[in-house]
C-alpha cells in the first residue's frame, strides 16, 4: 500500500513538471514527501534500503508521468486550459497551511515573501528568449546540458517552475518534444540526463544546507515561491473566466485543493 501510495504521489509531482507554472518540488512539499526525499537523496550510500523503498516508486511515478502523461495534459491544457491550470492552482493553494504552521511569519517575513513574488513576476513578465531551435552546434549540445542542469534546479528548488523557467529561455516545445521521443534523440537525452545528474547533486547540497543551517529563512521563500507560482497562473487564465465557467472553475480549484489535503494527511 505504502509503495502504491508513493506511486501515486510521484505522477502527481510529475504532472507539476509538465503544467507551466507549477513546481513538482512544491508538490512534493505538499504531500510530506519532500525533506525526506532529499535527505534519503543525500544519505544515499548510508540508507541504501530506505532509500529504494522510497525513492524507487516515486521515481517510477515521477517517470511515468513525464513520459506518459504529456501528451494527457497537453490535450487538457490544449482544449480545458482554464479548467485545467484552475485544478492546479488549488493543488499549489492546499500547500500553503501545512507551511504556514511550520513557520511563525512576522512582519519582515511578509515584506521578503512580497519582494520575491514581484521579482519573479518581474522576471516572467520582461524576460524571454528567442525560441531555442536544435542545429547540432557546440552552442546547442551546451545547451541542452545547461536545459538539464536547470530541469534539476527547479526539481529540487520548490516553487519555481521548470516549464515556466523553460518558457522563459525559449525551449519549453524543445524539451517537451525531448521527453516525448527520447529514444529519437538519443546524444541530447544523455547530455540533458548528464545536466540533471550533475545539477542534482549540486542543488541537493544546497538546499540540505540551507535547511540545516537556515531553515526559517528558507522556508520563508518557499513561500514566496509558492505565491509567485499561484499568482503567475492567476494571471494565466484571469482574463478567461466569465460567469459561464466561473462556477466550474471554483469546483475543480477546490478540488485540487481537496486533493492535495488528502495526500498530505496520508501516512507513509
């Protein structure tokens, strides 16, 4: 049951790889899996036991729902786009309680959470890159190992998306079409799979250390993050809803929001 539980929890945090916007380390958050994840990640050698019963079927899940669910999704967000973006907006919101009591926010706090929020605004408003195209140059395998490390910084860093992040520098439909037909492309699958490796590693050691050494500070921008997400979408679909799909959209935010609270109260 716990395995199956793990699964299922793992295609959720894959599905936030794959929604613009979304974060699948926030997921992972969101569903209690997260600190334990990284510290089984960084004890690898150590708890070489605990670590395959846990990380094995999140991984599997994670991998299913990239390589699988793609395609599902993209046909949602194609067709349901505000529907869709609405389900995972409760999804992100649900995580906001269990952090909140975690952390006593004073004012100070609150002012650091709202200067992360606009930087990142900011950044998804005025910041972007020509669309990357794959030529077979030295610049474009670069970059595609660059494209990996990234993918692993927004994995392990919660609340920032690596598809909003991909958007941004132009390669969302490239990495998207990467993990769609990665047997078609094999020398950028394993330059991109060299990046995530490498980028995982390095960011793992980070944020173990920011939790250890500080950990309220760290959580406080997690908390900004997760704002920054939430109103990011917002502004994805605001202009889209009317009171023909208001109440349809309010069901599935709440649904989301439901969801999330359920997994996070499930017992591993």
């Amino acid at each position: 049951m716990q395995t199956l539980i793990l699964f299922l929890k793992g295609i959720v945090i894959g599905f936030g790889k794959v929604i613009p916007g979304v974060s699948g380390s926030l997921l992972a958050i969101s569903m209690g899996v997260y600190e334990k994840a990284l510290f089984l990640l960084e004890n690898l050698w150590q708890r070489k036991k605990e670590a395959f019963f846990f990380l094995f079927p999140l991984g599997v899940g994670v991998l299913v729902s990239v390589l699988f669910g793609s395609g599902i999704l993209l046909h949602f967000l194609n067709t349901y786009y505000v529907f869709t973006v609405a389900l995972f907006i409760g999804l992100i919101l649900g995580t906001v309680p269990d952090i909140v009591k975690k952390e006593k926010i004073s004012y100070k706090d609150f002012l650091f959470i709202l200067g992360i929020l606009l930087f990142f605004l900011f950044l998804e408003r005025f910041l972007c890159f020509p669309k990357f195209v794959f030529d077979e140059s030295f610049f474009s395998y670069s970059f595609v190992l660059f494209l990996g490390m990234i993918d692993a910084f927004t994995m392990v860093l919660p609340g920032i998306s690596g598809t909003a992040t991909y958007m941004m520098l132009g390669s969302y439909e490239y990495v998207l079409s990467l993990f769609s037909n990665p047997f078609q492309n094999i020398i950028p699958t394993i330059l991109f799979g060299i990046g995530l490796i490498i980028g995982v590693f390095l960011m793992i050691k980070f944020v173990n250390y920011a939790f250890q050494k500080h950990k309220h500070m760290t959580w406080i921008c997690i908390i900004g993050f997760l704002f920054s997400s939430i109103f990011s979408l917002l502004l994805k679909i605001i202009d889209f809803i009317n009171q023909n799909n208001l109440f349809a959209v309010l069901i599935l935010f709440f649904i989301g929001y439901s969801l999330i609270n359920l997994f996070s109260n499930t017992d591993l």
